[in-house]
C-alpha cells in the first residue's frame, strides 16, 4: 500500500520515473554504470535462484 501511495503522490508531482525505495534508486544508477556483460551474470543468478 505504501508504494501506490507513493506512486499517487508523485503522479501529482508530474514525475515520470517512479522509483519506491533506496534500494532500488542505488539498483538503478549501478545498473547505468556496470558493463553490460556483469549485469546480465547477476540477473541470470537472481532468474536461475525463481526458477528452483
């Protein structure tokens, strides 16, 4: 419930990107500096680690 709230207030903002919490926000700015290939590594452990 907490992220539609935030959600709705920064929808009132006029903000485009909505992105709910500070994890996330630090997954973001990594994931625009990390080589691609490293990126692709972790999320096919994180997929792989779904699967099971």
């Amino acid at each position: 419930m907490q992220v539609a709230q935030y959600a709705i207030k920064q929808l009132q903002k006029n903000k485009f990107y909505i992105i709910p919490g500070i994890d996330v926000k630090i997954a973001r700015f990594l994931s625009k500096i990390t080589p691609s290939n490293i990126i692709a590594k972790v999320t096919y452990k994180i997929q792989k680690r779904k699967i099971k």
